[in-house]
C-alpha cells in the first residue's frame, strides 16, 4: 500500500529544473548548488545528464523558509 500511495504522489508532482528553481525564487543556480553541497536544499534527481527536482520538495523548502522569517526571534 505504502508504494502505491507513493506512485499516486508522484503522479501528482511534477519535476521542475534549475531554471525553474532559479526564476522562482530569484537567486542563483551557484546559491542553490552551494545549499546542495551543505544538505541545505534536496538533492537532485538524475536523470541522465539532466537534474531535476520534485516542485513539492522545492515548495516545501520554500515554505519552511518563509516560516523561519516570520517566526519571532
């Protein structure tokens, strides 16, 4: 059960690459790779010479920014 509910998730998600990413956020592919390096941002998936990213786990990430800049110190 738990591999079928995954493959509908995926179903639902899109990939989104570094142009994306990059556009979305407005900082650099160099930034995002730097995150990459220090387990900051998720890890691409390969698919061949290609990385793409899952728009949910790019979202989240987002998301979880904004939370931190708006939580009181």
């Amino acid at each position: 059960m738990s591999n079928q509910l995954t493959e509908l998730n995926l179903l639902d998600d899109k990939l989104v690459d570094m142009a994306f990413i990059t556009t979305f956020t407005g900082l650099t592919d160099k930034w995002f790779y730097k995150l990459i390096s220090e387990g900051k941002f998720p890890k691409p998936i390969k698919l061949g010479r290609s990385s793409r990213w899952l728009h949910s786990e790019v979202h989240a990430w987002m998301q979880e920014r904004i939370d931190l800049s708006r939580t009181p110190a």
